[in-house]
C-alpha cells in the first residue's frame, strides 16, 4: 500500500515529532514521514532501531487514530491491590510507635508491618512489594537492629560486665607472671 500525506498531514506529523520530548513519539512520527517518503518497512526498521512489527502497528495506529495514535498510551495492568483504604492504614501504622499498638517490639520491620496491615486489612503483600509501596508512599526504611537494650536487667548486667573485667584482669596478670 503507497502512503500518502496531504501537505497538511505531514506538517501536523512533523510538528508534533519536533515539538516532543519523547523518543517513542518522535519515533513513531519519523516512521509515518519515512512510509509517505516511500521508504519501504524494513528499511525503516533498519534506520531507526525497531522492528519491522513496530513499523506496521504504528502505521496501523496512525490510520486508525491519526496523530493521537501516534502517542504511546499507558500499558494497561492489573489494578494494585493497595487500595486507598489500606494505603492510609500504612501510613497510620508507620507513623505509630509499634508499642502505643500493643506490640512488644519497638521498631517497625517489613514483615511485622506486613503482618499487622494484613490483620487491619487483609490484604497481604509480600515484603518486597511492600517496600516498594513504601516507596511509592515516600516513606524509607533501613533493616532494624535488634539489641537486647531495654530488654535486660540493666542492673544485672553493668554487675556481670564488671564481674567480666575483674576475670580479664586476673587472667592477663597471672600469663603475665607464667612467662
């Protein structure tokens, strides 16, 4: 099939391949001007990097929607399971201290966060996606270090660490005399 545009049609394509900051738009554009110059569809692939299935669906999208076919739509998808309902329970639960929740852990990691929206919502994600819904949410997050601090005795263990440091001292006084 020859391609033909009227004057019009090709300044039309041609402005909006100058006039974009895409390069999937100024590609297709580029291969509705090179198929009304008469190029043929492998030569076209060719030059420009693309294949020459390309070629033919952005020449069908053209005749069958004009210049708007032109412009790469947004890939459809499965909808997210985070709806806004358990998205404002993220951002509740991330900006409440684990313990005012009855919690007995005092920092927030991936899987116990999952664990609690999962009981409020019961949607539940997996730790990497809900990272990157975290993400998503603007909010960041590092692994947790767990220490025992505020879990022991403090008492106990200042007098067990002295206790520590007495036996050092022996020790290394006694090698010292054995030699």
């Amino acid at each position: 099939m020859a391609w033909k545009l009227s004057n019009k049609e090709w300044d039309a394509v041609d402005n909006l391949r100058f006039s974009t900051t895409e390069a999937a738009v100024f590609r297709n554009a580029t291969i509705i001007l090179m198929s009304a110059a008469g190029c043929s569809k492998p030569a076209i692939a060719h030059d420009l990097g693309c294949s020459v299935g390309t070629v033919d669906n952005i020449r069908k999208a053209y005749r069958l929607r004009g210049l708007p076919g032109l412009i790469p739509g947004k890939p459809s998808g499965r909808p997210s399971r985070a709806t806004p309902e358990y998205l404002a329970a993220l951002r509740a639960a991330v900006q409440t201290p684990p313990q005012e929740l009855g919690y007995g852990f005092s920092v927030w990691s991936l899987p116990r966060l999952c664990a609690h929206l999962e009981k409020q919502t019961g949607i539940r994600f997996s730790d990497d996606q809900l990272g990157r819904i975290m993400r998503q949410e603007k909010f960041s997050y590092q692994r947790p270090k767990h220490t025992m601090k505020g879990k022991r005795d403090e008492v106990a263990y200042q007098q067990a660490a002295g206790k520590l440091r007495t036996l050092k001292k022996k020790r290394s006084a006694t090698m010292l005399t054995k030699r």
